[in-house]
C-alpha cells in the first residue's frame, strides 16, 4: 500500500501515556485545542473503547520527506510552509490505503476481522501506539522520531481484533541533544518532551483562530502555515532520506500497473487516484506562497486554490493574518500598498494585524496610512494595534 514502515503493539490501555495526556490538560498546556480533552484522551488510551475485542495495534508510517523549496516562483515576498503540507491533505488518501490495507488481509488470511482505522484526526494515541511498537521514539520536540525516516512520517493505526504478536519498543533515546529545545524560537518546548501549544508556532499559525500575540510575532519569522524548525535542526532527522515517489500521487494505482495484487475498496472508497479537479494545487507541491497575494485573495479564489490541501485548516482570514505577520517580519517596503489595503477593506483580525506589519516598516507613507485608519477605524481590537503601530513608530523613517 506504500506504507514504508510497519509494526504490532498489544491493545492494552496507554496507562501511562494517559496519566501524561490529561496532566498535560490541567496545566494548560493543551490550551487553544478545545476539541483535546478529557473525554478524548480517555478513549484514546482504551483501545477496547475504540474496537470491543481488540487485540492488537498494527502501526504504520509512511514517509513524506520531500528535498528543496520552489523559490524564485514570485517576485513578491514569500511566507513558508510546513513540509506535510506541501502536497494533498493526507488524511483521507492514507486512509483509503489503510482500507485497502485491511481488505487485502482479510483476503489474504481468508478471515474477515474486524478493524477500525486511525489518523491523527481521530481520538487514537497515535504517538504512544507508535512508540510503545518500536515503530520509533519520543523526541524531546514530542514528535515520533523512527530509526531510518527520522519523524518525517506520517502515522497510522489499525486496531484490531486479530492475535498478532508484538513488536518490542525500542531502547533508543535522544541523549543528551537539546538542538530542537534551543532552536525553537517562541520557547515552546518548554522542557524536554512537554510543549506548550500556545507558544508553538504551528498552532500559532494553524488552529489559532486569534491574534497572535504581540511579543511572538516577531519570532514566527516567514512561516505562514505551520513550522519544520524541530525537525529541520534534529540530527535524527539529518539522515533521512526523501521519499522515493510523491506519496500524495496515484500510488496504489502504480502498483497495479506493474502487475500487484492490491485490493480495491468497494462503494464510495473505491479509487486512490487525486481526484481531478481545476485547482493548481493538485498538481504541483506548494512549498512557499506569495504574501501578497494571499492579503488580496477572496474566499472564492482561497477555497478553489487551497481545495484538497492541509491549508485550508488555517481558514483564508488566519491566512491573511498570518501573512500580515511574515510581510512584517520581512519589513519590504514592496508590500506597503497590499498592507495598506487590508487595513482598509481586511477582515477586524487582518485590519489589526496589517497595523503591527505597517509599523514594523516605517516610512511616511505608513505613518499617514496610520493615522488615517485611526479616524476611520470603528473596531476596538484595531484601534488598539493602530495606537501600539504608531506608539512604536520608529521616528527616523517617517
């Protein structure tokens, strides 16, 4: 099916994973995911919760490492993506291979078991299953850092109520490496293995449906959907090699083709290929976007360029905050007139933000632009990122 790693844990309960899980909760770390809580964390650790009877976990992971960044495709500045989600959102493709995963060994033993399915998207433990298979480690970043594709995969889980025997968890650690601790630049990884979501720019930049605060704005740097910095500076990782075909591609369908026996799904399921539709996105990996062009975009064009893509969790206006956020950072003169716009016409989250950006830059253009939004501006949030803009205004550039 394409996955590139593959192994058995039991389907005991994630005791201690648990007992982690919901600490984690109570200190507030897992603030801003209002959907990870108690009621989740509890079934997650309960594979009998998930599927009564079930006996065994078979882990997947399949890696989606890909080389290079597509720059030099616009003139404009550009803002960084998160490697995952340079290609298709991979939740519903790894799904359809875990069906056809499934289908093929219930053909395969002549046994019809019963198997529920899991990505990160549901309520399965996905990084204490992985680790308690030996399918890899905890890294102190908390991501799963496996022997050969370091964390550079995605995961998935097959509970089921088959008898397999279990793979032991593996001994290695991270040691004495802090690189992704010192390298993170809002402090999230506050200590080894424990994040604070609120600080992590993934989150920052993805769930956040909010401003993003004042004295993190400047650390986010470019990235304007997601964040690789742990994984891009972990050693592990280092020696990864990239994977061998563009996972989010008709990969099963390849296999047929050079004459495999791969089970298709039945009904709706049935097919691997990326459905074909007129969005460029489809077609080509995204790797970086045009700021600009993301502060002039509608919800019509967002929805038609991002449709099928990871991207469009960020919703178009956290997106146009979040390019405020990178223009700023990047303090180009070029994108004043963009900026001056969305203070204008851009929703009260952008208004406000294309403020911070426009003081970030400076000029009397800017100092104009300001002052006029004041007398304009009926929103209080927006008033008050005008106000702290112009407090902060650096006086030798107006």
């Amino acid at each position: 099916m394409g996955f590139d790693l593959v192994r058995v844990t039991s389907a005991q309960e994630f005791n201690e994973d648990r007992n982690v899980a919901l600490k984690r909760i109570d200190d507030g770390l897992m603030d801003g995911l209002p959907w990870f809580n108690e009621s989740r964390v509890l079934r997650g650790t309960s594979p009998q919760e998930l599927l009564p009877g079930a006996r065994s976990i078979i882990c997947l992971a399949l890696n989606y490492l890909e080389e290079g960044q597509d720059f030099g495709k616009s003139t404009n500045p550009t803002g960084k993506v998160a490697r995952y989600a340079w290609g298709r959102d991979y939740h519903k493709l790894i799904k359809k291979r875990m069906r056809a995963y499934v289908e093929g060994l219930r053909i395969k033993l002549g046994n019809e078991f019963a198997a529920r399915w899991y990505v990160d998207d549901g309520p399965m433990m996905d990084r204490a299953a992985a680790s308690r298979s030996g399918l890899g480690w905890f890294g102190k970043n908390t991501n799963i850092l496996t022997p050969t594709l370091g964390s550079w995969v995605f995961l998935g889980q097959v509970v089921t109520d088959l008898e397999l025997e279990p793979d032991q968890p593996l001994k290695k650690t991270c040691g004495s490496c802090v690189r992704c601790i010192d390298a993170c630049p809002t402090g999230a990884i506050i200590a080894p293995y424990v994040i604070d979501n609120a600080l992590c720019i993934s989150h920052l930049t993805i769930e956040n449906r909010g401003e993003i605060p004042l004295a993190l704005r400047p650390q986010i740097g470019d990235w304007i959907f997601g964040c690789d910095i742990c994984q891009d500076v972990c050693p592990v990782n280092h020696k990864a090699p990239p994977s061998p075909t563009l996972w989010y591609k008709d990969q099963v369908r390849q296999d047929q083709r050079e004459g495999m026996e791969v089970p298709e799904p039945h009904g709706e399921q049935q097919g691997f290929a990326v459905e074909q539709v007129s969005n460029p996105a489809n077609q080509e990996r995204i790797t970086t976007l045009d700021l600009i062009d993301l502060l002039e975009m509608t919800e019509e064009t967002y929805r038609l360029r991002f449709r099928g893509t990871p991207i469009l969790r960020a919703k178009r206006v956290g997106l146009q905050r979040n390019a405020c956020v990178a223009l700023g950072n990047k303090s180009d003169t070029v994108a004043v007139p963009a900026l001056r716009q969305a203070l204008v016409v851009g929703e009260p989250l952008v208004r406000g933000h294309a403020a911070w950006a426009l003081g970030r830059i400076g000029g009397t253009e800017v100092w104009d632009a300001l002052n006029q939004a004041q007398d304009n501006e009926g929103d209080e949030g927006v008033l008050a990122e005008i106000g702290q803009a112009l407090t902060g205004f650096n006086l030798n550039n107006r």
